[in-house]
C-alpha cells in the first residue's frame, strides 16, 4: 500500500461513543499466562491499565504517577532488554546510541495525544504517528477511548491540534484521527511487517509516562511473531478482545507509548506498540519493581489496512465511522470483575442489562429509565448482555429514535422511544 498518497478527508466527526462504556482499564493475558497490560499513558486509578494509554484523574498535577516516578527512565542506556535466542544462538539488539539515533529520525512524524475524558473526571495521554502531511493520524482505538475532547502535540514543531475522530476499529484496536487545520506535517515511513523476522533488531518509541516533549526510545528485538492476545477489559461491557497476528519484542514498552511506532533498524514502521507485560505478578508499571518481561505491536500492515477502510468511510461489524450512538447510561458493574474496579463494567441480569445510573444531559437522563432499571431490548432486539446491547447500538446512528423496553425495578415493564446523541469514542 503505498501510503505517499494523501487521504482524502471526508466527513469529520467530533468526540463519540456508545452510552454503556466509560474508562476502560484492560487487563491482557496471553497464551503463555503471562501478566500483560495494553499500553495506556499515566493512571490515576493506579497502574492496572489496558492498552497502554496514561490515564490520570483531572486536575491532579501533585499525583506522583503524574511526575512519573513510576516509570523507568529509557533511552539512557539503564534498561538492558532480554534479547531474543535465535536457533543458532545468536542474539541482537541495538546498543543505545543506535537505538538513538533510530529514534530522532523517526521522531518528526509522532504526536503526543491527551484526551479528556469528561464522564470520568479524567485525562488520558498516548501517542499517534502522522500518516499524511495535512494531518491524520493513527494510534490505537484504547487511547482514545471515552474521550470527549481530544488534542495532540506535533513533535516536530511544537504545534497543538485539537483531533477529529474519523473513525475506528475496537476489534481490532485501530483508531484514525484527523488534526484540524493541519498542513506540511512531517510523516512516518511504513515498512513492510509481512518481512520481519525472529530476533530482527527493533526500537520501541512512544509517549512513555505521558510526559509530552521528544519521544522515548527502547531497544529490543523481535521474540515472536503472529501471537495472539486476551484483552480482559474490566470496564469494556462487551467484555474481553481478542488480538491476533501480534509481534511480540522484549523492548521496554511503557505506559503512554500505545500508538506509537515499533521500527527496525532503518528507521522504518513496522509495528504500532500496544501491550505489554511485567514479572512478580504486578500489573505493569508500580512501584514494586516490576521488571517489563514481554511487548506486543499490532503489524503495520494490519494497521495501515484498517486505516484504509477507516478513510475509505467503508463500514463494517468492526470498522466503526463517524460518530457513536449514544445512550447515555452507566451499567452495573461485572459479578466475575473487580468489584472494586474503576468504571462500569456489564452485569448481565435474568432478561437483560442493569442500568447502574444515567449520564446527565444524555437522552437516558432525560428519559424515564432509571437506576435499577433492567433494559430487555432495543429496537425489538434482545439485549440479554451488554455486547448484545452494544452491537446493536453500533449498527445505529446520532439522531435515530430507537425503541427501547425495560423493567423497572418495581417489575412494571414499559417502553419508550429516545433519540440517539453523539457520545465519546468507545
């Protein structure tokens, strides 16, 4: 694919998302049972995070996580990643001024992204690398997961843009936003992930910490190739996600460098960093002194493929364009979870959904539905969990009127149309 041709930039939505999500925090379990966490920027609920997106409370600059003290330092030679054995023994991994000197020229065509995430009191920070000069970009859909606004740096000029979602795929956790205004923006160079090989030489690079300014670097090498991973998301109500064809590199991939490049040693993409993993049964990045153990990159070509589509406007059960329906509810938290979990996770009930309360100012807010209320279908489609509620939604738009039925905690049961708003990505 050749990515020099500009995009054609078609109808940009604002910020999006179903009404049953709110902050997700994911837990990843890979085949081998390893602890992973997808690579989310800085957290404020404590460093059980999904895709590595950091994720801190608003306003809350004293908050220690915030001033990344619990982050390793990297590209300061301190970080001495396991390399890869290949058959014959040998191993590989660039030394740190290599690992340097990949990194500043790939730099120019990265972007430090923040979102704001209203409905949790929160903000968020990933990274994004520039496809196009005139500014769109590609990152992963958890870093822009319930976001209501959403700004991201140039880091070769400094310039801050305010980011359109275009669209995305959860499934696949492909996301593509569009700078507004944006122009002459230096970009990546895609190569080719159907070439890389065991033991090849790589350099992870991204947003660690969420501390903004030029991007950190890690040295690593390719482990493994076409991996596949759990994404357990506590607070998704669809549940886990799965991820296939993953690169797996022992790089040390941080919180905030979800989005970010993975590329080989001519500088050129081959990966976009997604997940990651630590040893003494932490989740990630505390103080406890986790050790990073395992990475995984979703391949470029994957990637680049999806964004495509995303351009393209070409809507599938996975490809997601435009802006999300919107219900505007938060639902129970999950029985099997972490009841002392962070957002909204799903609880399936005898005949449906549990609504746990309603966002104010959302079409549910305005409605008669109320917490306790057990949402049975939509659209004459039963909602029996919440991914069956969320699949419907999907299919839908901003301004339809759906038909909605539910019993109230009472046992009445009732129905009543709303008209779908425009929430943020989910």
């Amino acid at each position: 694919m050749d990515w020099t041709t500009e995009f054609e930039e078609g109808d940009q939505p604002g910020p999006v998302a179903t009404g049953a999500r709110h902050h997700r925090t994911r837990l990843i379990f890979a085949s081998v049972m390893a602890t992973l966490v997808l690579v989310f920027a800085i957290g404020g609920f404590g460093f059980v995070l999904g895709h590595f997106v950091m994720r801190s409370p608003a306003a809350t600059s004293s908050n220690p996580e915030m001033a990344n003290s619990n982050f390793p330092s990297r590209g300061l030679g301190n970080y001495q990643p396991a390399a890869a054995t290949p058959s014959d023994g040998s191993t590989s991994s660039p030394t740190n001024a290599e690992a340097a000197k990949i990194a500043r020229s790939v730099d120019r065509g990265l972007v430090d992204i923040t979102t704001k995430l209203s409905y949790q009191s929160a903000t968020a920070a990933g990274t994004g690398m520039v496809l196009t000069s005139h500014g769109l970009v590609l990152t992963n859909n958890h870093v822009i997961d319930g976001a209501t606004s959403i700004t991201a740096r140039d880091v070769a000029t400094g310039t801050v843009y305010t980011a359109k979602v275009v669209g995305y795929d959860v499934t696949s956790d492909v996301a593509v936003l569009q700078l507004q205004g944006a122009s002459n923006l230096s970009t990546i160079t895609p190569g080719d992930s159907n070439s890389v090989a065991s033991a090849e030489e790589v350099v992870g690079i991204g947003n660690a910490g969420g501390v903004g300014g030029t991007p950190s670097y890690a040295p690593g090498s390719v482990v493994a190739l076409d991996q596949s991973i759990t994404a357990a998301d506590q607070e998704n109500p669809t549940g886990a996600e799965q991820l296939s064809g993953m690169i797996e590199v022992n790089a040390s991939i941080d919180p905030g460098d979800s989005g970010g490049p993975l590329v080989n040693s001519k500088g050129d993409v081959i990966g976009m960093d997604t997940a990651a993993s630590s040893s003494g049964g932490g989740f990630g990045f505390d103080e406890t002194g986790s050790a990073l153990t395992q990475a995984y990159a979703i391949p470029i070509n994957t990637a680049l493929s999806i964004a495509k589509l995303i351009e393209d406007g070409a809507a599938s059960s996975t490809v997601h364009i435009g802006a999300t329906p919107f219900l505007g509810i938060e639902l129970s938290p999950t029985l099997s979870g972490d009841q002392g979990g962070f957002g909204y996770g799903s609880q399936a009930v005898a005949s449906g959904v549990s609504i746990r309360g309603t966002i104010s100012g959302t079409p549910a807010a305005k409605s008669a539905l109320a917490p306790g209320d057990v949402i049975t279908s939509l659209d004459g489609q039963s909602t029996s969990t919440a991914t069956a509620l969320d699949q419907i939604l999907q299919k839908l738009h901003p301004g339809d009127s759906v038909r909605v039925s539910y019993t109230s905690q009472s046992g009445v049961h009732a129905t009543l149309n709303l008209q779908l708003a425009a929430g943020p990505p989910q």
